[in-house]
C-alpha cells in the first residue's frame, strides 16, 4: 500500500529530512517515529475511498436524507447568482468566527466598475472568551464549531437574534439583508473576470466549501430552475469505512478532548485550529517515548492548545522553519537538539501533508458532483480559495493543487486566492441578492402584460363570439367569416387522382393523393417560394407556382394528365364559389402586386394557360384550417373545427347555414373560413397589446394588420420574444446591460427558437447554444430570464389561441342547443406541432373557458394538401351524382 509523497516541494527547497525505514535513529526508536508519522500517510485508494463517500453524503443529503452520523449538511444558502462584476453599493458586514473569537465590522463600497475598488475600512473586535462560552442572544444555527460556546442560540434565527440585539441596543436603523457563509463569502469576492468561480473553498480556523448547485437537485427547495449555492458543511463528515482507515490515535485524542467529541472529525483532522494541537499530541507521544527532547515534556508542552496554526506555518517555512522550531520549542520551554527540530519538522509536514490531501479529497467530490450535476465530463472550473491555512501554509495550497488533479483528472481547475472573503464577498452577496431582486421585479413589470388572467381570457373569448355573430350577419367585424362553399365533411365513398398545392405555410408543396378504397396516399413535393416571389408581381408568383407543377408532373410521370386539382391557398379569400376565391388581402410576409381583389383561381389558370401544353383541372381552392379539418374529417367524422398554428395562424368551422347571411339555403351546414388572425384589427384588443406589440405590427409589411396573428403565430413569437430581450438589456436586467448589434437584427431571434429553449428547460443548454451562437455572452441568469420571457410569450399565444377556440366550439355548442358538446379539432402548423407545451396549453384554456364542450385536437398528419384533393374529390362526387 504506497502512500502518495507529495512532490511538491520546488527543486533545490530544503526538505526536512524525515525519517525513512532504518534510516537516522537507532533501529527501535526509527521504527517508533516511522510507525508514529506512518500514521499520517494516506493511500490514493484511500482518499478516492474518502472522496466517493463524500460524494454519496452530498448527493444523500441533496435529496433531504441527512445521515445524523456521517453526513455532510449541503446547506442552501439562497445565493442564486454569482457576482457579474458591475453590482454597487454601500455595506455593513459583520465577520464572525472566521479566524478563531474575533468579530470584525467591515464598511464595503462596491463600485460596480471593473478594477475600482474601495479599500473596506474595517475594526476588529477580540470577543471575550466569557462571550464565547457565555449566552447569545431566520437563519438557524446548526451546531456552534471552532471553540464557539454560546448558549441559546443553536437552533435559533441568528439573524433575529441580530436585529434583536440592534433594537435592544435602539441606536442603529440597520437593515440585516442577508446571513452567508464565510465560503460563500470567498466565492463572492472572486472577480468576475478571473471566474466566475462556482466553488469556494476555505481552509482556516475550520474548514468548508461551497459551491453552484443545480436547484432542482435540492429536494428542500422544489425549484427546477437556476442554481443555488450549497454550503456543504463537510467538517462533519465522518463516514467511518472512509474515514476509520485515515484516523489515528491523536486524532480520536485531540477529539475527545475537544469541545465537541465526535462532531467536526473531518474538520478537526484540516482545520488550522486542529492542526497545531495534532502536531502537539504527536510532539507529546514521542517524547514520552523518549524519541524526543531526550523524554522530556514540558507544562507547556503538555498544554492543550499551545501549539498554534501560526506556529506550525512558521515551522514549516523551507527557509527558516528549522530556526522558528527552535524558537517555538524553547518559548515551550524545551531545548531542542537539531535532530529533534528536524523531526518536529517532520511531524509539521506530515499533520499538514495529510490535511492538505483530505481537503483534496473532499474537494475532488465536489468537482464530481458538479460533473454529475451539469452532466459535463470536462469540467472547467475557477475555485476561490480563502482562509490562513491555505494562504499562508508554505505546502498546503501545492500539496492539494497536485493531489486534486490526480483524483479529479478530468477536470481543469484554476485556484483563485480570494481576497477579503469576508468583507467583499457578503457585500457581493448582499449586493447581488439586491440586484437578483431589482431584475426580477423589472422583469416581473415587463411580463406581467403576458400573464392573462382567467377574466381577460374569457374577455377574449366573449369579443371573438361577438365578433363571429357580427362577421356571420355580414356587419362591420374584425371577422370576416368566409363562406367557403364546403358544406359536407368527406364521407369515406371519395376515390380516385387528384393534385394538391398547397400555399401559405412554411413550405409550397405539390401533391399527388390517390384517395382509395384502402384509405389515401400522398405523393408530395416541396419547393421553396423566395422571398422576391413572395413579394414580386403575382404573374411572377403564379408562373412560379406552374414551373413547380410541371417539374412535379413530368417526375411523376404525370406529364399530359389533367387530373382535378384542390389548390390550399392559406390567405384571406372571399370565395364566390368552390373554385372562386377573391384574395382580400395577402399575411404572412407576402405581398406579390396585381394580386388582391384578383380571383386566385383565374391567377393560376392564366399561369397555366401562358405555360402552354400544360393541362390542369382547377376544382377546389380551399383555406388551409379547411384542407386540414378535411384531412382530419376523413379519419374521424367529428372532425368539425380546422386550427392552423404555423407561420399565420387561423380557424374554420361548419356553421349551420341559417347562420350565414348572403349564402342561400336554410338547411345543413358550411364552412367558415374565419380569418381570426385580423381578430382585433378594429382596436378590440388594445387592452391586451404591449408596447412589445406594437413594435412587432410597426416594423411589419402590414401595420395595423392580422393584430391577433401578431400575438400568437410563428412569424412574429421570435421578434416580440427579440423585442422584450432588447427593452431587458436596455434595462440592465440582461447581458449587463450590453446592448450588442445581433440582436437588433430583424428577425434573428427565431420563433423556433422558443420551442428549442423551452424544451430544454431544465438544463439551460439550448439557450446557452442559441444565445452564443448569436455571439451573445450570456451568464447563467441571462439564461434563466430568456427562458422565462420565451415562457411568457409562448404562455400568452398559446391562451390567446385556447380562448379563440373555446368561442368556437361554445357556438358549435349553442348552435346545436347541446348540453354538452364532443367535437375534434384538426390542427396543423409548425409552432402547434414543435412547441413542446402549445398543444397542452391551448387544450387546458378551452377546458378552462369551454367546460361544457369536449374538445379532441388532432394533429393533421398529411397537412391540408390532402384535405384540398379530399374537397376536390367531394366535388368531383357531387358533380358525378349531378350528371346521372
Ligand atoms: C401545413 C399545412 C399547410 C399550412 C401549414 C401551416 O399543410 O397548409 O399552411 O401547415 O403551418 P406552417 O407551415 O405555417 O408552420
Ligand atoms: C391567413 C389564413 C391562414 C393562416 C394560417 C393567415 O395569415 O390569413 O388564411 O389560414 O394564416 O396559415
């Protein structure tokens, strides 16, 4: 079992010669010292022992099952954020037990400017040891440690007890804002630039780390979001299979004389108030066993305590450690020979050598855990280390550097001495605290406009109603309430080739559906339609979309087959007939001239006809919500409503006809196209609008146009989502207030970014790779509000479209005079379809708003193409019926 020799002693440092076996002394007396510093060595087997059990307790205790007898506390400490370097302010700190019973009252000026810093101006304040063992008098004190005492207050508020204290003293208006930790202090005062550091670890009158946590690891909180800093407590580790192996007899000696045997075991085998009394004990063993001081052993010698952390430090200096040996052992009144201060020597740097790797232990499972929690094999970490041991021990900080390394070889791990802990980090803490909760209230202010209520909703849905009776009587409405000459759902006896276009969405599809006795096939095509087509002259458009025919038919062999068409062309039309449709106005970022006012059909014949030798049978043009609750109709004969989520966003419905003016006929049933995305272009929604809105309709092709599109559908979620995030930085609120050229680019903050980022939710990895891949430095809050704002805006469009349904299905309902309503709704769309929480937000709004209907969403496989060849063969069969 080799134990590891820490080699990191410098070359040509002068190392005190310890003992080897059989080498200085005579033979028994080597063997004693030997087996007594042998005590101290520890195996790398046995501090990967320490280092999984460590591990095991966190990770016990993160779920809330604290072993009383070894565990680690892994204590919240509500510190959500690290500091992003421009935090401000005055602060009073109180620095208690940090080294040893001293209190220390600090002022901190932040200045919030990079590399300006106001020296703290600080009093220290010796507190009498009557105080320390005497009675004290929201955040609960565990247990006292490191020679603390008083009574009364574990398991008390200390910060009551404080604020207790400041109204019994009645002189001072101080505001307690905030309790830390003196690691999380360290980690605090790490400068952003150097960090940011996300594990803390402090070696001095006692010892601990702290570190970033995910929440949702942390039974006790019940958050899934962000991380939180987690004091880990690890002093009171004490796993006896980890630990039994390492502990020696001075160890259990130096415990059971201590304030608190058997608490702290881990502590008091690192922390400086241990060390000097370890080495002591060991000084005494040896000589008693006459290998030391010729067996002499002074009073003072034989006192607890009278070896110092400082006393040890100074020993071990490589330089002059072996003439402050001397010193120190003559102020014990002892008369050291030089063999004796070198082996005193020795024992300093074996009591130190061990602690130096235990903390590298504990501190190699901090580094697993957080590989575990942020599932990152390579860890790239910045520690910020504080406390006297490990500034001012000559070895400490080498010796747990290279042995860090060796256990947690996958981890690159830079150690940042912090400076003033104590002072700087709690006034960091109390100042980040401050500005986490200035953001979230201007957050909260700038997304409270998104969170509709209940009322506003149903506002929403009784507006739409309003609107849907007004458009039906042909009144002024912001509803136009399209007749669109489809009177029957498919009826399953359709058969036969049609072709499909389909225009309007994300892509332009062709289509080839040969509607059978064994149900439908499809045979389709995609092509693009460019932006200078979109928005070039309507021949243009219209020639295009024949060029795209013809490549289809010749690649499916179609060439010189006029099979009936159903044309889906996803844009307001006044229909005057199955095959007649006025466009009214073009949405969705088209906009080809000549085009509105213009029959559609008539467009694309003339197309056809300028093509020459191209034969094509125009039956049907139909809306896209028509196509798809035609798709979905033929599965499922309840299918009565058609919902389309995508780039645009609108609904259609079979209303009885009585209810349709300027439609003959009193009996049966039509579809109405509603065109609700202009829901609200009369102003009716200016209530809900948000400055976000606005901004969004302003920088549009069409302001003033579609406003209830603008607030739901695919082509504008990503601008409002860019427009908030804009108006956050602007704030402050975000990337520290650095306003960058990306993200005032128009359309660069996709809407399917929003699906991406809200289905990763938990780890926060999709907006970290969207944001940088925008060249956005983001910090871990940055993340955390984009994902809330993307929440919001989601959360909003999502409701607004549940409310709209609702009304619809509520007419269906009344229309019907039904109790109860059961009806499906065919629903396509890429936003419906990728956003990982639309869908069951929209179903739970109508739930909400429509109790009495029950709504089943079909997601239309097809899309509407195949609902446009299921119309044109509905046609053909009527026609068919009509001819015999
Ligand atoms: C697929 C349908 C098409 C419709 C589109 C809407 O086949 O008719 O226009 O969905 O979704 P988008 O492609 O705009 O996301
Ligand atoms: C159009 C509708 C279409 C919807 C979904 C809207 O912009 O006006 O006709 O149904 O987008 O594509």
């Amino acid at each position: 079992m080799d134990s590891i020799e820490p080699s990191s002693l410098q070359s040509g440092e002068r190392t005190p010669s310890c003992p080897q076996k059989g080498l200085l002394q005579p033979s028994d007396s080597s063997e004693l010292v030997q087996e007594c510093l042998q005590q101290f060595k520890v195996t790398k087997a046995q501090l990967q022992q320490i280092q999984a059990s460590l591990l095991g307790s966190m990770e016990q205790a993160l779920m809330g099952e604290v072993s009383p007898t070894s565990g680690v506390q892994m204590l919240p400490t509500y510190v959500e954020s690290t500091p992003h370097g421009n935090e401000q302010g005055n602060f009073v700190v109180l620095e208690l037990g940090a080294s040893g019973a001293s209190l220390r009252v600090l002022w901190v000026t932040l200045t919030g400017i990079k590399g300006q810093k106001v020296e703290p101006k600080s009093q220290d304040f010796v507190i009498p040891q009557e105080v320390v063992l005497g009675t004290g008098q929201q955040s609960t004190l565990i247990s006292w440690t490191k020679g603390f005492r008083c009574s009364g207050v574990e398991g008390q508020d200390v910060v009551q007890l404080l604020r207790d204290a400041i109204q019994r003293q009645g002189a001072y208006n101080i505001d307690v804002v905030a309790v830390v930790n003196d690691t999380v202090g360290t980690m605090m005062a790490c400068e952003p630039g150097a960090g940011p550091c996300e594990i803390s670890l402090l070696v001095d009158t006692g010892t601990n780390a702290c570190y970033m946590e995910e929440a949702r690891h942390v039974a006790v909180l019940d958050e899934d979001r962000g991380r939180t800093c987690i004091s880990v407590e690890w002093g009171s580790f004490s796993h006896d299979g980890a630990l039994g192996p390492v502990l020696t007899s001075f160890d259990h000696a130096l415990d059971h004389a201590s304030l608190n045997p058997g608490a702290q075991r881990f502590e008091k085998m690192i922390g400086g108030l241990y060390l000097g009394e370890l080495v002591r004990l060991v000084l005494v063993y040896l000589a008693q066993n006459r290998v030391l001081f010729g067996g002499y052993t002074s009073p003072a010698l034989l006192s607890q305590g009278s070896i110092l952390l400082e006393h040890v430090i100074e020993m071990e200096d490589p330089s002059t450690g072996l003439a402050y040996v001397h010193t120190i052992l003559q102020d014990l009144g002892l008369s050291p020979k030089a063999s004796d201060a070198e082996l005193v020597q020795c024992v300093c740097a074996a009591v130190c050598s061990r602690a130096a790797q235990l903390c590298a232990a504990a501190l190699a499972a901090v580094l697993s855990r957080l590989q575990r929690s942020r599932e990152q094999q390579k860890l790239q970490i910045a520690v910020a280390t504080g406390g006297r041991v490990l500034e001012r021990h000559p070895r400490f900080h080498s010796i747990l550097q290279e042995m860090v390394k060796l256990l947690a070889s996958e981890c690159d791990v830079s150690f940042i001495p912090s400076v003033d802990g104590g002072g700087r980090g709690v006034a960091m803490v109390t100042a980040v605290a401050a500005r986490l909760a200035n953001h979230r209230r201007l957050l909260e202010e700038t997304l409270a406009p998104f969170r509709l209520s209940h009322e506003q909703l149903a506002a929403v849905q009784t507006q739409m109603r309003e609107a849907m009776d007004k458009g039906l009587r042909r009144e002024p409405s912001s509803l136009r309430m399209l007749p669109t000459y489809v009177r029957a759902t498919p009826d399953g006896s359709e058969r036969g080739d049609f072709l499909a276009l389909d225009l309007g969405g994300t892509n332009f599809r062709v289509l080839l559906v040969r509607v059978a006795e064994g149900g439908v096939q499809i045979i389709n095509q995609v092509y693009s339609i460019p932006e200078c087509v979109a928005q070039g002259s309507g021949q243009q458009l219209f020639d295009h979309i024949v060029d795209c025919i013809v490549d289809f038919q010749e690649k499916q062999g179609l060439r010189g087959q006029s099979l009936p068409l159903g044309f889906t062309f996803s844009f307001p039309c006044k229909q005057l007939g199955l095959d007649q449709g006025i466009l009214l106005n073009w949405t969705k970022g088209f906009n080809a001239s000549d085009c509105e006012g213009q029959d559609v059909v008539f467009l694309l014949r003339e197309a056809i006809r300028r093509r020459q030798a191209v034969e094509l049978n125009v039956v049907a043009i139909v809306n896209d919500t028509v196509g798809t609750m035609m798709s979905c109709g033929y599965e499922d004969p309840q299918c009565e409503m058609g919902l389309i989520v995508g780039t645009g966003t609108n609904a259609c419905y079979m209303e009885e006809l009585r209810n349709v003016a300027g439609v003959a006929g009193d009996s049966g049933h039509m579809c109405i196209n509603m065109e609700w995305g202009a829901f609200g272009d009369d102003g009716s929604l200016g209530m809900l609008s948000t400055c976000f809105d606005s901004r969004v309709d302003q920088a549009s092709i069409n302001p003033g146009k579609q406003r209830f599109e603008k607030m739901i559908s695919g082509m504008y979620l990503g601008e409002i989502v860019r427009h908030i995030l804009l108006n956050l930085t602007s704030l402050g609120v975000l990337f520290r207030g650095q306003q960058t050229q990306c993200l005032q680019t128009r359309d660069i903050f996709k809407t399917k970014f929003l699906s991406e980022i809200e289905s990763d939710s938990l780890a926060l990895r999709q907006v970290r790779a969207i944001l940088e891949d925008l060249g956005l430095t983001l910090t871990l809050d940055d993340a955390l509000i984009v994902l809330e704002v993307c929440q919001a805006v989601s959360r909003r469009a999502a409701q607004l479209c549940g409310a709209g349904v609702a009304a619809v299905v509520e007419k269906i309902r009344e229309n019907r005079d039904l109790d109860e309503l059961t009806v499906s709704v065919g629903v396509d769309g890429t936003l419906y379809k990728m956003h990982p929480h639309f869908a069951r937000l929209v179903a739970a709004t109508v739930r909400e708003l429509a109790p009495r209907c029950v709504v089943t969403f079909l997601q239309s496989e097809d899309g509407s193409g195949k609902g446009a060849a299921l119309v044109t063969a509905v046609a053909c069969r009527l026609a068919q019926m009509a001819r015999v």
